[in-house]
C-alpha cells in the first residue's frame, strides 16, 4: 500500500512542477506582449506633392518630408491606381538614400507599363495621395 501512496505523491508532485512552469511561461509571454504594446510607432508625415507621366513608361513623383521626424525611405510604400505597394527604396534617382529628413523634398520615378491614373503613399498609418499629371 505504501509503494502506491509514494507513487501518487510522485505524479502530483510532477503535475505540480508541470503546472508551475506553464504558469511561469504564461506570465512571461504576458510581460512580453505587454511591453510590445507600449512601442510607440513613428508618426511621420510625407507628402506626396506631384506625380507626373512622361507618356512612355515613366513615372516621376515628388515627395516632401513635412513631418517633424527623418523617415526612412524603405518604410514609405507607392501604389499606382491601387496596384502592388512597392518599396520607395532603390528607385532612382538615388537608390543609396536611406533617409529623407524634415523639410527634404525628394524626386523618383518608376517605370509602369500603362498610364495611371493616381498614385498613393503610404508612411505606417500616413498616407497621402495625388492624380498624375501628363
């Protein structure tokens, strides 16, 4: 009788372990994911002051920085009539630029295969759009 009294207090002392650690990890993943929602998000403002179609297959846009706060240029996203957003990094005319700081006015341009219509940016939760011009 005693062998099994032993092994009872075996098996709850190893649910008792097993329970702590799972509480142990609940309580992290809580501190955690309490801490990622205190990351304040910049609050950029880019403007998007011109986009103008060559006829070709070009499209030249204007870009102003009329925030308080440097941008990086890989987080500002261009959509032309709704498309895929890409990535303003890498366009020409400089691919090399990294940053557009407050009062910078930038010009790029990208190559479509048809005339658009309007393009938009989008910066995190700011966006700003304008119709092409010919």
């Amino acid at each position: 009788m005693s062998g099994s009294s032993v092994a009872a207090m075996i098996v709850g002392t190893v649910f008792i372990v097993i329970f702590a650690s799972a509480t142990v990890l609940m309580v992290d993943s809580i501190n955690d994911a309490t801490i990622a929602s205190q990351v304040e998000l910049p609050d950029p403002e880019i403007t998007l002051v011109s986009a103008v179609w060559n006829g070709a297959d070009t499209l030249t846009y204007t870009i102003t920085n009329t925030g308080p706060e440097e941008v990086q240029i890989a987080h500002i996203f261009i959509t032309v009539d709704n498309d895929t957003p890409i990535s303003c990094s890498g366009l020409s005319p400089n691919p090399n630029l990294d940053y557009i700081f407050p009062g910078e006015t930038i010009t790029a341009s990208a190559s479509f295969g048809s005339s658009p219509a309007r393009v938009f940016l989008v910066v995190f939760e700011y966006s700003s759009s304008v119709a092409v011009t010919a």
